[in-house]
C-alpha cells in the first residue's frame, strides 16, 4: 500500500462510522452508544442515507454488533481507567472518536491510535479543521502495516511503556490476517505488563451465523476477496480461547453476542440486537 499522505479513510472504517451515526438517527432511544463524530470528519453529503450499504433493515443487524462491541470497549476502558490503568492502545484506530467523545476518561490515560500513515494524516487534519486537535495524550502513531509491520517498534517509540498496564484493543481486523500472525500478536500481548488487557473481535465461520444475516456476511466477505483484502480467518470461541491461552494468556473469556444482548438491548422493545455467531470478542489478561 502506498504511503500517501492525503488518502482518506478506507471503505471498511467509513462504512463503520456511518452506521454508528446511523444508529443515532434511526434507531429509537436509548442509544446503545453515541457517536456522530466519525460522520462529521467525514462530511460525506446529504445523501449518504441512501447508499446501499446504509439500507436501514439491511444494516439493522450489523450496526447493533458494531455500537455493541464498541460500548463494550468503551465500558471496559473506564472502568480499567477507574483501576489505574493508564494507556489505551488501539489497532487500526480508523475513524474511532473515544478521544474527541468521552475527554472526560481519555484525557485520564495516554491514548494511542495506530494507523496507515494516509489515513491517519487526513483524520489529524480534519480534527484541526473541526477544532478538535490532537492533545498531548492523546498521540496518532503512523505505521504502515504492508511495508514493515514494526507497530510495536513504533508504539513504544510513541512513548508506550512497557512496564505499565494498558488496554489493548484490535476490532474489524483478524479475519485479514493469517492464523500465523494472530498467533504472533496474541504472544506479543501476553507479553505486556501484568494488569493488562487484549480485546479482539474475530469472526466465526460463516456457516454458524443467523440465517439472516448470514447473506449480508457472505456478500461482505466477496467484497472484501473483490477488493484484494479477503477474509482469511475465521473462528469459534473454543478456537480463538485455544489460541489465546497457548499464546501465554490464562485469563481468556469469550464475549458472544448473546451476552452483548442481554447488558446492552435487554429492554428494548424494537427487537435491535447484534447476531448470533457472526463476530464476537476475546477478552484475554495478563497476570
């Protein structure tokens, strides 16, 4: 991938935004999460409502797991923040908006995005143009991952310590990546500092999804092979709990979708919920 200085957010990071806004503007209160920042650092024009990947009943599925494992995060950062836990670290920030959204707890932790270095220069201008700015905690680490993959390399060279715990998270991203190199980062991360957390969605094999969702899934899943970036990895629970605790970790525990349900859309009346056995988060500490 090219280092250009200019490129905005990819495809997968604005489709994420639109639908937390989506969420906002469509479905009914109480919000699961609120979040119109990523909309407006994007400024995509008044018809965005109408592209095909925003179809309300389409996207309704999909948009409830991502305002569900971002809440999740967000939770387990403040609470993590509440414990003396001091840096947040997150993969593949995209268009995320902790920072700008909740000051009140990021401006308690050193909070570092890791980013493609083009995307992530045109998401520092834009939260210049926006007033927002980048404060001193708050620090984007630019790191192509195609031409080195050094992100650990340029984490600490960003001021990370390693001798302090952190919360770690990486979402959206292991169904690029082979079982080899989640394997390598699993390891990597049981290696921090004891009191830390790794957070990672994975994806379960297609077949296991809800019925109807799996064609949604199936047709993300041939764009992404279209676009030249396929999904190549796919898990159960057991599966990415074996991985977790092979690669050091002893605390591992599996957050399904089933459970995101119950303490997020337990009253709700809409019938909203994220998908049974589509993608799901690990939660793995150290000791």
């Amino acid at each position: 991938m090219s280092d250009r200085h200019d490129a905005a957010p990819d495809s997968t990071a604005a489709r994420v935004a639109l639908w937390r806004a989506l969420h906002v503007e469509i479905d009914a209160p109480p919000h699961v999460l609120e979040d119109t920042i990523g909309l407006t650092l994007l400024a995509p024009g008044p018809d965005w409502r109408q592209r095909g990947d925003m179809n309300p009943q389409f996207t309704r599925s999909f948009r409830a797991s991502i305002v569900a494992r971002a809440r999740f995060i967000e939770d387990h950062v403040a609470a993590q923040a509440g414990c003396g836990v001091g840096q947040y670290v997150i993969l593949g920030a995209g268009l995320d908006s902790f920072a700008q959204r909740r000051p009140d707890i990021a401006s308690r932790l050193t909070v570092f995005e890791i980013d493609q270095p083009g995307p992530q220069a045109w998401k520092r201008q834009r939260l210049a143009d926006l007033g927002f700015g980048v404060p001193d905690w708050l620090r984007l680490v630019p790191v192509d991952f195609e031409a080195d993959g050094a992100w650990w390399d340029r984490l600490v060279g960003s001021g990370f310590d390693t001798h302090k715990p952190a919360v770690v998270v990486s979402t959206g991203v292991s169904m690029y990546l082979t079982t080899e190199a989640i394997t390598a980062t699993l390891r990597q991360m049981a290696a921090l500092a004891p009191g830390s957390t790794f957070v990672m969605s994975f994806l379960l094999p297609l077949e296991l999804a809800d019925p109807d969702v799996r064609p949604g899934l199936e047709m993300a899943a041939k764009g992404a092979r279209a676009s030249g970036t396929p999904f190549i990895s796919f898990f159960t629970p057991a599966d990415m709990i074996h991985l977790a605790r092979d690669a050091g970790f002893k605390d591992v525990e599996h957050v399904s979708a089933a459970w995101l349900t119950r303490r997020y859309f337990a009253d709700r009346t809409d019938g909203l919920r994220p998908p049974l056995n589509a993608e799901e988060l690990v939660v793995a500490r150290t000791s």
